[in-house]
C-alpha cells in the first residue's frame, strides 16, 4: 500500500484527459464504449480490454479504494509485463474457491469468443500453464472452467496467460456476462454489414472487367475501377475481418497454430497480391473474392453465435430465475412492515413476502396464504401445483397465484435452483471423447493444411516455370476452402442442442458422456423403490366393511391424519385431497392422540374412530371379520365402537409409464435388469408384472455395486436408473445414470442425468435423444471430413478460385450448424 507522502504527489487520475484511467498510456483515436469502467460511482475509460478487465475486476473484489490510494498507475501491459500487479488482489479473494487443500476452480466469462478456434487456443493456451490442472471451455455458454493447483498457480496467472493472448476475462456474472453477449452480438453485426456493402460495390467496379470484351476495356478506366475496388476493400480488411486477424496473431502469439490462421493468410495473401498488380498496374486482382469471402465467413460466423445462443438458452433462462433480491418481513408476526433486500442475504427462519409473478428467492415453507406454482422451470411441468400452509416451496419457482408468506428453510445458494444451476454448470466443464477428438484432428489438420499449401504453391510456380500467375491464386484458394472449424464444431453444437432440449423436458445432463455413452448402453439397470414404483404407499383401494360409503371413510380417515407425519398417513391424506379435487377435509378431531406402531384415534362428530392395525382397531370394533387384504399389500383399518368401517389398501404403485419404459429397452436390443433393496419376492412380482426377466432382490449396497462391476467386466455397458441415498454408489461406478428428481440429493449429485421431471419415461426419451445426437454427430464429422477430402484438392487442381472457395467454406460450418439445430425441434 502506498504511503502517505506518494500519495500527496500523484494526480488524481480523474483529472488526467485522454489517458487510460487504469495504466496511464494514452487513449485511442475511437475508444470502444465498452472499454469503460463505473469506478466510485463514474465511467472511467481504458485503453484496451485488458485493463478494462483488470479493473472491473477489482471493482467486483470490493477493492475501489486501490484507485484512491495508489501512488502511481498500473504498469501497463506492453513490454515484459503481462499484466498489472494490482490483479493480484484477485487470487485468494473468493473461498468459494475451495476443492480442497491444495485444488481451486473457478468460473470465468471471457471475452472475445468468436468461433470453435478461440475455444481450441484457449484451452491449449492454459494445459501448458504451471500448476492448471484442467480448463474446459463451454462454446455453448461461453464460459470457462478452470481448476489449478494453489501451490503452483494463482488465478492472477491465469487471466495473465489468457490477456496474453488476446483474450479479456472476468469472474462470471450473469448480468454481465448477457450485456458482453449483446455487445459482440451488436460487433458480430456492423462487421457483418460493412462487409456486406464493400462486397456489393466492389462487385459493381469489377463487372465490367468481367463482362467487357477483350479490348474493350480502356487501360485507364480499368487501373481507376481497380484503385476503387482497393479503397472499397479496406473497410472489410480493416473493421470487418478483425475477428480473423485477432484470432490468428492470439494463435501465432500462443506458438499455436489455431483455425483462424488459414483464413487470416489467405485473406491477407489476396489482398496483398492485389494491392501490388494495383500499384504496378498489372496482373490479377482478387478485391471481389476478398470482400466476398469475409462477408460469407462472417455469415458463418452468425450463425455459429446464433445457434451457440439457443443451445445454451435453457441455462440462461435458468440464470436469469435465479432472484436477486426478496421482500423481508423481519418483524413478523409482531409487524408486517416490509423490506427488500438481497435474495443473498437471507438466513434460515426469515419470513418473506412472494408477490404474484415473483420467482420464490429461496426454499421455503408457507406460514400464511394459498397459491399455485409455476414449476416448469425447475421440472418442464406446465401445469401449476397447488400449494398450502405448511407446503415446501422450492427456490427459483414462479407464485402465479396470491401473496403469501413463506418462512426460508435453506439460503438462497443452497436452493433448489441454486443446485440445479451448479449441476447444469458441472455439464459443460468437460468434453466427451468424441468431441476431444475433433478437436485434436482439427489442431493438426490446420498444420497440414499449410503444409500442403505451401506445397501446391510450390508445385504451379514450378509448373508455370517461374511464375506465380496461377500458383498465387490456387495457393490462396487452399487455405480459404478448409473448414477445421467444422470439424470442432460437429460435436459441441450436436450436444449443446440435444442438452438444451432435454432440459426443456425436464432431463438435467450433467455428465460429459451421458448421450454418447446411452447410446451405447448394453444393460440398462433398474432400482425398484423410488424408480418403478412411487417409493412411497399409494392408495390402491378400499374396501367396505360396514355400511358407511367408501369416500366418506376415505374423508374420516384423512381427518383423523391430518396431522400425522407417517408415511401411510399421508398416502391417505393425499388420496382424500385428490378425490376433493386438491381440497383439504376442514373436520378437526377432538382428543386426537396417535399411538406408535399402532395407529391413531379421535373423536370425529361425536363418535370415537380408530384408524391403524387390525388389532388396534378390533379393541374398538370387535371381532375383526374375514378378510385377505393380498400379497405386497398393506391394510390400514377403520371402524368405531362395535363396527368395522373400511380397509384402506396401500401398496408402493408401479409408475404409470413404468412398462411402456421397459418395453422401449427390451425392444431395443437392450438388457433390462432390475436390482432392488427390497425383499426378492417383493422385487420378483413387480418384475413379473412388468416383464423383466432378471430380477435381483434384498441386495445391500455395496452388493449392488459389486453387480454392476461383474456385469462390466464381462464387457457390458451398463446405464443404471436409481433414487435414493443407498444408490449413490452404483450410480457414480455405473457408465451412465439417472437419478429420479425427487430423489436424494447425494444420488443427483452421482449421477450423469437428473430426471427434474419426476417422470420415469424421461429415460426412453432420453435414449431417443442420444439415438439422434450420436446420428447428428456421425452426419455432421461426415460431412466436414468428405467436404475437406473433395474441395481442398479440387482447389490445388486449381478447379476452384478463392471467391468460390470462401462460398464452400462458410457453406461447410452452416450446414454443420444447421443439422445440429435441428436436435432442438425433434428432441
């Protein structure tokens, strides 16, 4: 910290005009409006991205006061220094950084995405960093995931390295990180239209040449149409392929060779020949081909960040769910006087206002009123849920009912939404093998692409016999008609669409190689409790013992249970409340007293009921009468004094979709296994009932585990379906698998998918899903290695000119592009 006397003799930086606030060095000609800074409550302006970063970076540490105490400014970043030292203050600022003792990771927003070559140099650029041991970057959502080690790397380095190469990063945000995505947008577009419009009137100067018969042309009226078609060009040189020069000089300044690099050359080896047969005044010009090929690549280049929008559309709707803040009645139920505050802020117990329309800030129990919620978020319900005093309120759901107030039973970071959100960040963090692959091939693909560039050009300069009329063009031609980027592109696109329409159902992929790997599943393995069937006693059916009707005993009884929190007890209050079309029974009982292990009595309209066992209602009743309540059933008894009522039967029911689930893998080919907890005659009859053939009963958890690894070693690729705290192994040793969402927490977070929708066919759909994805994959690597293999020696033939090749080039990336869209209307 600076001290006192070099404090006294430093300017304040606000007073200094045209200079960088951060660094010092002077401003550019036309600074970018996006390269300021709100610091102290002002828009201060920066010179470059880079210290716009360092700076807001600090701003979001809380450190503004560095800026009012310094001595002096930054260093800035030419020269030896990479980037000021003041971003230090960014490494160990946030302990939600934590692994463990010696791991850290954090999630960046990084500017300057471009295509699938920023994604491949930036994730070289950081594997070759001391001390990172893994950077994964999501095209999709544009955001990086970094895990380093603390004794070897701070995240200062990693914002150094990334700086270095061209790239502006900061920690992410979700509002900001929006606002960048609709600046490049707004970039991607003016590049695009200036392209457009020197491509259009450079072809104006340029017909005549072409369409004028030999000699008709004058010398002068064509050097003049030429030197037009030079100034109409540079625009489109200058502004609108900057997106090509800046990707290309990161790869070259990374000692990499990344996918811009070729289109950089060969726009640059166009334009320069060009430039010199303008000069001398003879030879060819490729003005036209240049502006056309930049306008088509830049078209590519929109659609890619069209599409890279709507595949992760789902996550930033999810995002945006997320509150910022939330009405506080601090003083209830003393006062109902209200504040808003951060949705952040809120502690366990606090009672909140949720108006109609407002998304709940945090999980919660209702205290006061009655609404229905809007879910569709959280599971891809669309049909709202009616909810009651003392009913649970996940966080990130929408009140589309009345006010209520709700007391919070988890913070706002440990919601429901919150959670989903940290399992849909954990999807992007890695790659699937398939897509590793692409973007292997496509690295050493643009090295021997320039190679064999090289080489052509070598080969019709030798052929022309010193000259290079014809090897200049068809050189050029070469390295603008590859398409590397539709290579890396064909997987992450497939799976960001397929993933954003499966959680559009309610399916949460978290896993990197979930859909691959489905695909491929051989055994797919069942858990009964929870999964096939409800995981919790259903009323099956009642039974008349007396002269009392059915639904009124249904009615009685739920009264009698109101206020129970047994599991058999709520099977028959739900059932009581869905035959009343949601409503609760309003009858109280009087001396209601509930006897463990037994069963519950009450006075209902003075008359004393008993509800539970049979021997515990027959010391009322009598004698109880002939009855067989069935296998796998359990009875649940009602009667008064001297007479028997009704028998509630309870069972834990099949899922409804359980057997069209069983039948889609068996007549797939699949193996379908079910392996339960559960005593084997209860697992043998539910898996008679739905045709399972293998079925495994009273295995104990790490039984289970040990039959899944068997089934592996025998070379099979098993998917498991499971709920439940006691599956969280054999989920997590599974190749892939599938917690229900109204599971156990620990399962979810085992699991490579998570079924948000509670609905066990999600699982089918979801195979369907990976069945098109992986045939979406296949087309889309097809496509590109064919286009590849037919145009790039058709352009060393010299049967195609670099006009035509750029056509064939953004060709390539939208039809890749487009096919992988598609996964989002057919998912």
């Amino acid at each position: 910290m600076p001290d006192a006397t070099s404090m006294s003799t430093f300017a304040p930086p606000a007073a200094a005009a045209g200079v960088c606030y951060h660094c010092g060095l002077a401003l550019p000609a036309a600074v970018n409006p996006a390269w300021t800074v709100r610091i102290a409550g002002a828009e201060h302006a920066m010179c470059c991205p880079g210290c716009a970063a360092v700076a807001q970076t600090i701003v979001d540490l809380g450190q503004e006061s560095y800026y009012r105490e310094r001595s002096a400014f930054a260093a800035s970043a030419e020269g030896a220094q990479m980037l000021p030292p003041e971003l230090r203050l960014y490494d160990n600022a946030d302990p939600r950084f934590a692994l463990d003792e010696d791991s850290r990771e954090t999630t960046l927003t990084v500017e300057g995405i471009r295509c699938a070559a920023c994604v491949w140099l930036i994730e070289q650029r950081l594997a070759k960093l001391p001390g990172v041991e893994s950077a994964q970057l999501n095209v999709a959502t544009e955001r990086l995931y970094v895990r380093w080690r603390s004794d070897a790397c701070q995240p200062g380095d990693i914002l150094a390295a990334l700086h270095k190469i061209g790239y502006a990063a900061y920690p992410y945000d979700v509002e900001r990180h929006s606002e960048q995505q609709r600046k490049a947008a707004k970039t991607l577009g003016r590049q695009l239209f200036v392209a457009g419009l020197s491509m259009m009137q450079v072809m104006m100067y340029v017909a005549p040449a072409y369409l004028a018969d030999a000699g008709t042309l004058d010398d002068s009226m064509a050097a003049l149409m030429r030197w037009a078609s030079l100034l109409l060009t540079v625009p489109a040189i200058c502004y609108s392929a900057l997106p090509f020069w800046r990707g290309a000089w990161s790869s070259l300044r990374a000692r990499s060779l990344g996918m811009d690099v070729p289109v950089a050359l060969g726009i640059a080896a166009a334009f320069g020949a060009s430039v010199v047969a303008t000069v001398r005044g003879q030879g060819e010009v490729y003005f036209d081909s240049v502006t056309m090929f930049i306008f088509l690549l830049l078209c590519s280049r929109h659609l890619e960040l069209r599409a890279r929008r709507k595949a992760g559309a789902a996550l930033e709707r999810l995002q945006h769910a997320l509150p910022a803040s939330a009405t506080l009645l601090e003083h209830y139920p003393d006062s109902h006087a209200a504040s808003l505050v951060k949705a952040a802020a809120l502690a366990v117990d606090d009672v909140i206002m949720i108006k109609p329309g407002e998304a709940v800030a945090a999980d919660c129990v209702i205290v006061d009123g009655r609404t229905v919620l809007d879910l569709s978020l959280l599971s891809g319900e669309s049909a709202p849920v009616a909810k009651d005093v003392g009913d649970t309120l996940p966080g990130g759901a929408i009140n589309a009912g009345s006010v209520i107030l709700a007391r919070v039973t988890r913070i706002a970071q440990d919601s429901t939404m919150s959670r989903l959100v940290q399992l849909i960040d954990r999807a992007g963090r890695d790659k699937p093998r398939i897509a590793q692959w692409a973007d292997d091939v496509a690295g050493w693909f643009v090295l021997a692409l320039l190679l064999f560039a090289l080489a052509t050009f070598a080969f019709w300069f030798w052929l022309d016999g010193d000259s290079a009329r014809r090897a200049w063009p068809i050189a050029i031609a070469v390295l603008v008609v590859s398409c590397p980027c539709a290579l890396s592109l064909a997987t992450p696109t497939a799976l960001a669409a397929a993933t954003d329409a499966l959680l559009r159902q309610g399916v949460l992929v978290t896993g990197p190689q979930t859909l691959e790997t489905l695909h491929r599943a051989t055994h797919v393995v069942f858990d009964k409790t929870g999964t096939l069937t409800y995981g919790r006693p259903v009323l099956q059916e009642i039974q008349q013992l007396g002269l009392m009707q059915a639904d009124f005993c249904l009615q009685v009884a739920a009264a009698l249970d109101a206020g129970s929190g047994h599991p058999l007890a709520r099977a028959l209050v739900a059932a009581a409340a869905e035959a009343q079309g949601g409503a609760r029974a309003d009858w109280q009982p009087v001396a209601s007293k509930e006897i463990p292990g037994r069963g519950i009595e009450g006075v209902l309209h003075n008359r004393l009921y008993r509800l539970g066992s049979a021997g515990f209602v027959a010391e009322l009743s009598g004698a109880a009468p002939p009855h067989d309540p069935g296998s796998g059933v359990t009875p649940v008894y009602l009667g008064v004094a001297g007479q028997w009522l009704a028998c509630f039967r309870l069972q834990d029911g099949l899922r409804p979709e359980a057997q069209a689930t069983v039948d889609y893998f068996r007549q797939a080919g699949k193996t379908v296994v079910l392996l339960s907890g559960d005593h084997d005659l209860l697992a043998r009859q539910v898996g008679d009932q739905l045709g399972i053939r293998t079925t495994i009963g009273g295995y104990l958890p790490d039984e289970k585990l040990a039959f899944v690894k068997r089934l592996q070693e025998t070379g099979a690729v098993v998917a498991m379906v499971g709920d439940g705290i006691n599956d969280a192994a054999v989920l997590s040793a599974a190749d892939v698998s599938f917690a229900m969402g109204a599971g156990a927490a620990l399962a979810q977070a085992h699991a490579d998918a998570v079924l948000l929708c509670g609905r066990l066919d999600a699982v089918a759909d979801s195979a369907r899903v990976a069945g098109k994805t992986m045939r979406v994959i296949r087309q889309n690597l097809g496509w590109a290695s064919v286009y590849n293999a037919v145009a790039i020696p058709a352009a060393a033939m010299g049967l195609l000119n670099p006009w035509l090749s750029g056509v064939g080039m953004a060709l390539s990336s939208a039809v890749v592009v487009a096919n992988a869209l598609r996964l989002r209307r057919s998912a």
